[in-house]
C-alpha cells in the first residue's frame, strides 16, 4: 500500500472528511473502516435522508465541560464552508425545521458518495473491514496500527473438489486456514468454483500521524466501540464520564400503563429541566417518551431527576377555558381539551381531572389542578433506551487533553481525535455533523 502521511481510523463523517480536505492540501492517507463500506451512519442519519448540517450551528448547540472548545474548529470551517463544500459536488441544501439542512434529494447516499468519489479521485485508500486492534508507538515517534482483515471473500477453480480432514505436507498439499468456503459453483466448462471467505487475517502499518475518528458508543450493531476511548486512556489521556445521548426515555412502575396507553400520540409541548428546555413535539411510545424535544432534554437529564412538560407553551390553558365559558359554559372539559390535543390524551387526562365536567361547573381549585397539569406536567423517567436507540456518545476524551486549535493530544504528538469520540455532543438538527466536518478539516490542516 505504500506510505501514508497518516492513518484514519474509521471511515465515518468525520474520518472522510479528514481524508478529502488533506488530499486537497497533498497528504496521503490510508481510512482503516471496520464495516463493509463507509459511512454506515451517515446512511441512516435523518432517517435515511441525513440533517447534514444546522445554518444555525455555534457552541451554543453543544455539551462539553468546555463549552467553548468547539469555537476555534468552527472558526476554521464554518457551516458555510460545508454548505459550499457539497454544493462544489452538486449537493445542494433545503433547510428544514430549525435551521436542519437536508440534501434536496433527500438521500443521505449521495452525501457518502460525496466522499467515495473525492477519495478516489484524490489517491486516499479506503480498506473497509480491518478492525483495529491496537496502537502502538515506538521510540522513533512513528505509531504502528494493528488490524485484521475481516470478510475477505476470494474464489478458485477446480475440476475436481476434494473436502479432507487432513493434509499430507510431504506430498505438497497446500492448505489455507481460516478460509470459510461460502459457496461451490459448477460452470458449463465442468469446472468447480469454489468461493470462501479468509478470515483473522492479522497485519499492521506504521505512520508519524494518527487520526481516532472511529465514533463513540451508539450502534453496537453498526459497529459502534469504546475503541477511540480505549485509545486515549492507554495513552494516558483523561476520558470524561459517557452517557447515551439524543435518546428516548423509559416510563416504568404505576405510571407505565398510562403512558403505554398513549403509544402513537405525539404533540407540541416545552420539555424542561432545572438546565434548560426545547420547544419540539414529543412522542408517547409503548415503553415511555420520544419525539425531537424529549431526544433533546435527554442529553442533560441525568438518572432520578425529573422532567417537565408544559403541554401548551405559548397559550394559558386557564384562560383559554374561561374564555370558552364564557361562550358555552355548558360544553364538558373533555371536549375542549380534544381541540387542543389528541382526544386519546384528552381522555387519558380524566386521571388527574374532571373531564366530564362542564366548564361553567369548574371550581377554582379544578382550574388550578388544570393549570400545574398543563403547564407543568412531571415526568421522573426511570431511564433511557440505551446507546442502542441513541443518536450520539455524550461525553469522550477530554478537552483539556487536546489543541483546540489542531485537536491533536498535548501529550502524544502525532496522535488526533475528532467527531463523536471527543468531549463535544451537539443537539439534534445537523449540528453533530458540523462538529464531525469541522474536526475533519481541522485534523488534515495539520497532519
């Protein structure tokens, strides 16, 4: 393969990225990917169609014990430099709810081709299914990258096909292990096709430079490790406490049922905790909460605390019924609340108050059980569904153990991290993908 001005590990937003824009500056790079292709998560991103950026992106939008480390990546390559960056390969963007752009195909795949095309056009080798091992540095400075190739399928011809247990070394019999035969074909030749599969086959490279960009936690089925995390620490860098981020979150005990019963039902309402709160619609799901506003809060909510929902943020529920009291006091309560949410949460809402009473016959204190109802209905999740379900890792390696300005580690020169694995977790919209970009850029400025 030939020397390399560095090695990626992981092929995904941030790792393709890294390996476009130092092709564009002369470096030659080598993305070591675990999965069959790139960009596996890039493909499912906003459900297949990927958020690729948010026109409203600053530090503001993320989570990090340094709120303002992510300001001189941003500084570097802005979300105007992305915008231009896929227009210049004919992606161009449609801004969607709260600054969330999408690509105007709607298909995430062209964003991956983007970089598929770029990395062969630019010389940068791409080897999917080698699984990083270790990393190793020596004495000279340079790193040595340990990996073993997965899955690689192979074919051969034959006349005849002879499956034996043993071998005879002495007649010459050449014997491969760790093929895994898949198929046996026969052509019209009378020939024998036998195609398999050679696995743990074990090799390493060596680099002056590094790049950790292989993602956090979230989705072990896509291959998702604490390999970066793992890096850092034998390393001796700091890796701060990590969470699912971006999650849905369970209901269980007494309250499970009711909230199952909602299973469907969705809704605008103000989620808010004593750190800060997003105005999005929320999801009752058969196991708790979901939705954009509850995927938001779930990254500051920490275990035991509560939640609140105010169902109806930018209208008093108490005014909005006396006023149609006054209009017809004889309507039920039931049927005013099912014009102004789902009438299965109406009716769910007989639980806690009178529904079936008439608006004229409402006392003061039914009005005031409306209103902390209402306005501040509390939610003590009992946990969340996991990094499986999660959008993004919240938490990574420290800040303070790398440059903000070239995001290498302080303490191993040569050694890199960006995207996902370091301390930096964006909200939902686009903005975790603007961090993965800017890193990227950043990184190959100064590999």
């Amino acid at each position: 393969m030939g020397e390399f001005d560095a090695i990626i590990i992981g092929g995904g937003a941030c790792g393709l990225m890294c390996a476009v824009q130092a092709g564009y500056i002369g470096k030659r790079v080598l993305i070591l990917e675990r999965n069959e292709k790139v960009g596996e998560k890039i493909l499912i991103s906003g459900g297949g169609r990927c958020n690729y950026t948010n026109l409203y992106a600053s530090e503001i939008n993320f989570i990090s014990e340094n709120e303002h480390f992510c300001l001189s990546a941003f500084a570097q390559y802005s979300v105007e430099d992305t915008i231009q960056f896929f227009e210049a390969f004919g992606i161009y963007g449609e801004e969607k709810t709260l600054g969330q752009l999408f690509p105007v195909s709607n298909k995430a795949k062209d964003i991956v081709q983007v970089f598929e095309n770029a990395c062969k056009e630019l010389g940068q080798e791409i080897l999917c299914q080698a699984l990083v091992t270790d990393i190793l540095r020596h004495e000279s400075g340079e790193f040595e990258v340990q990996y073993e190739l997965k899955g690689i399928f192979q074919s051969i011809r034959s006349k005849k096909v002879v499956i034996a247990e043993n071998a005879c070394k002495e007649l010459g019999q050449e014997i491969l292990c760790q093929a895994l035969v898949t198929d046996i074909l026969r052509h019209e030749s009378g020939e024998f096709e036998v195609q398999y599969e050679l696995k743990g086959i074990f090799q390493s490279i060596r680099s002056k430079k590094v790049v950790i960009a292989c993602g956090g936690l979230p989705i072990k089925k896509m291959g998702a490790s604490d390999f970066g995390l793992k890096v850092a620490k034998s390393f001796g860098l700091r890796v701060t406490e990590v969470a699912p981020a971006l999650v849905p979150l369970t209901i269980t005990g007494k309250d499970e049922e009711w909230y199952a019963s909602l299973s469907g039902n969705s809704m605008f309402c103000r989620v808010s905790n004593d750190y800060i709160s997003f105005e999005e619609n929320i999801l009752f799901t058969h196991w708790g909460l979901s939705g954009p506003a509850i995927l938001q809060i779930s990254s500051y909510w920490r275990p035991g605390e509560k939640i609140e929902l105010d169902l109806s943020p930018h209208e008093s529920i108490v005014e909005y019924l006396l006023n149609e009291k006054q209009i017809n006091g004889k309507r039920l309560l039931v049927h005013l609340l099912a014009e102004k949410f789902p009438r299965k949460f109406a009716d769910a809402l007989g639980k806690y108050i009178p529904i079936q009473k008439n608006l004229a016959s409402l006392t003061k204190e039914d009005l005031e059980n409306i209103d902390s109802l209402i306005h501040h209905f509390s939610v003590r999740p009992a946990g969340d569904k996991g990094y499986d379900k999660a959008e993004v890792m919240r938490g990574g390696v420290a800040t303070e153990e790398l440059s903000s300005k070239t995001l290498e580690a302080k303490k191993v020169p040569g050694l890199f991290f960006g995207g996902e694995c370091v301390d930096v977790t964006g909200w939902l919209g686009g903005f975790n993908f603007q961090w993965a970009w800017s890193s990227g850029f950043v990184i190959a400025q100064n590999l």
